[in-house]
C-alpha cells in the first residue's frame, strides 16, 4: 500500500521506527515530516498527509504528534478523511470495520513503538465491513459535505 505518514517534533523517533517497520513489510511509505527536533505545528502535517489521500497520492494516513489528538482533529477537519484516534488495536481493528478509517492517529507520549507497530497492523489488516456500517458512514459524509442529516429532524 501507499501510506503516506505525518508528525510533529514529537513524534520524529516514532515516525521513523514506523516508516522502516512498514517498508520492511513491503508497503510504500510517504513522509511529509517533520524531520527536526524543533517546534512544529501539527495541523500542517495533517493538512500535508491528507491532501496526499484527497489527491489520490496516498492509500491512507498515518498521524504521530505527543497524545494524536491535536493531529488527529486536524485530519478530520479535511473533507473525504476519517480518522481515528487511538490507543489501542482493538479500536484500530474496528475503525477500519465499522468506520473505514482511512487515517489513524496516536501519540508518542502515550504509547511506545511496540504498542504502535500492533495497532497499525491491525488496522492495516483489517477489512470494511459495509453493510449497516456503509449507511453509518454515508451519514458521516452527509454531515461533513452539508452539516445536517437528511430526514432527520433538529
Ligand atoms: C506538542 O507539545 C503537543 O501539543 C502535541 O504534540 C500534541 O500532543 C497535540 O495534540
């Protein structure tokens, strides 16, 4: 697959321990940075990582800043993107299932690098289910493109 992955100044080592986990596994990796060690604003990464799916460029998304939860929330302010934010694979392996997560986000302050390979894997490894879960995210999408949902009273 082709993942394109994005970080903040706290996240460099995660990144980079992820890029060579996943290169090793056969899968293309696109790094938006940041490299360096100095402050950097996250919602820059993320708008940079997710313009890279909306332009077809990248498959999916991964996002490291120190809890994922600054980058995560900028992630899921671009249209066409669903992100989730997690610590855990269980919750990897079902917002790809039942959300069709095509970002994930966690933080290099909350988690160490083994916690972060499994949770990617399993998020990799899983498939969408579509079904009732396919009505649940079209809602998402409607709320995202118009900000109501149709039928649906206030
Ligand atoms: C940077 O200090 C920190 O705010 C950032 O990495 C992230 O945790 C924000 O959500």
């Amino acid at each position: 697959m082709k993942i394109v992955i994005g970080n903040d100044h706290v996240a460099v080592e995660m990144k980079q321990d992820l890029t060579r986990y996943l290169e090793e596994k056969g899968h293309e990796v696109i790094n938006v940075g940041t490299d360096e060690s100095a402050s950097f604003h996250y919602p820059i990464s993320a708008y940079r990582a997710c313009k890279k799916i909306q332009d077809g460029e990248a498959d999916c998304g991964i996002l490291i800043c120190g809890t994922g939860e600054g980058i995560g929330i900028s992630a899921n302010k671009m249209k066409g993107i669903r992100c989730c934010i997690c610590s855990d694979p269980y919750t990897a392996k079902l917002s790809k299932q039942h959300n069709n997560a095509n970002v994930i986000a966690f933080g290099a302050r909350v988690i160490g690098p083994e916690l972060a390979r499994m949770i990617v894997d399993e998020w990799l490894n899983a498939e969408f289910m579509g079904g009732r879960h396919q009505l649940r995210v079209d809602m998402i999408m409607e709320l995202e493109a118009t900000g109501r949902l149709s039928g649906i009273e206030d």
